[in-house]
C-alpha cells in the first residue's frame, strides 16, 4: 500500500495562496480540488490538488480559468 500524503486547508491555502475562507466557498459550490471529510474534517490528497492545478495551467491571458458558476465579462 503506498502512502498518500494529505493536506488540510490551511496547508492548501498557502499553497494556492488563496485564503481558508476561499476553499470553503469553493467546497460548497463544487468548484475547487477534490477533498476528503473525515470525522468532521477536510483533507485534500496531494494528487488532486496536483490535478487540479495542472487542469489551471495557462498559456496567455486570455486563457484565463473562469469557474462555471462565474458570469462572462463583455465588453
């Protein structure tokens, strides 16, 4: 069995440097990385959130990742 290395919020907020609050809106709305609930608390494995940002990878500005949930800005 191999290990899997788990992240609470905190470590992932840092990371994305996004803040705890931000995760917990994400959660909600179903839109940020995969997440564990276990006994009451929110895990995050490595290899989702390594996912997740890999599916956020940019070439330019106007590839810019928009949540579903967020409206298109028009001009």
């Amino acid at each position: 069995m191999t290990d899997t290395r788990h992240l609470n919020q905190i470590d992932l907020s840092r990371r994305l440097g996004v803040s705890h609050r931000t995760l917990e809106r994400w959660r909600w709305q179903g839109v940020g990385p995969a997440f564990l609930k276990i006994g009451g608390r929110v895990k995050y494995r490595l290899q989702d959130v390594e996912s997740f940002e890999l599916s956020r990878i940019c070439r330019s500005t106007a590839d810019e990742y928009r949540f579903s949930d967020q409206p298109e800005i028009s001009a």
